[in-house]
C-alpha cells in the first residue's frame, strides 16, 4: 500500500481521495484485510508492481467480487462495483506515467460517482 509521503499518496490527495494507508507508521505498509474491512471504505483498488503480482492480484480480485468470504461480505460497498484493480505499475513507478495515474484515478472516481 501507498503511506503518507509518497507520490501515490500524493495523487491521492489531490483527487479528493481518503487513503488509508496514509496513517500507517512507514511509507509502503502492509495492510491486512481486517484493516481494510474496519475501515469500510466506499472503494478499494487493488494496484501491482509487476505482471507477476498482477496475476496474483487479479485472482484476489475476482475471489473477494465472486466468492467474497464472510469477513469481506461486512463491507458495506458494492463487491461487484465498488473494488478496482489497477494496471500494472500505474501506482508504483514514478515518472511521467504520473500523468496517466493520475488520469486512471479520476476515470475510476467517475465510475463510483455514476453507479
């Protein structure tokens, strides 16, 4: 996850948008999804470095919107709608795909605000 006092965060912050990885204590925490469900946040994005997470991730994705468990079902969001995967590398490498995340994140925000 993207803390407080990274480029991520800072995207983040500019959009309008609440991260909870921002209070951890160290720059790149690692949240558990019972942080994240005490949370209950409107949305999750799910974001990877590499094509090998990705594919990691994309079967934690389809899993917690297809056959949530109990523990993800306490969300009060949308399953189906409301948790996002990310391209590969779109939050992790700084550069001048900034602009482009940037872009995702606010593309991604319109489709919460119309469901």
């Amino acid at each position: 996850s993207a803390g407080s006092d990274t480029w991520p965060d800072n995207i983040f912050q500019r959009a309008g948008v609440r991260n909870l990885a921002s209070e951890a204590a160290s720059p790149w925490p690692m949240l558990s999804a019972e942080a994240v469900i005490a949370d209950d946040p409107d949305c999750i994005m799910i974001a990877s470095s590499t094509s090998q997470s990705f594919d990691s991730n994309t079967r934690r994705y389809d899993s917690i919107r297809r056959k949530p468990t109990a523990l993800w079902k306490a969300l009060t969001l949308d399953l189906e709608k409301n948790i996002k995967l990310a391209s590969p590398g779109l939050f992790v490498v700084n550069g001048p795909r900034i602009i482009d995340s940037y872009q995702a994140l606010v593309l991604l925000l319109g489709t919460l605000i119309q469901n």
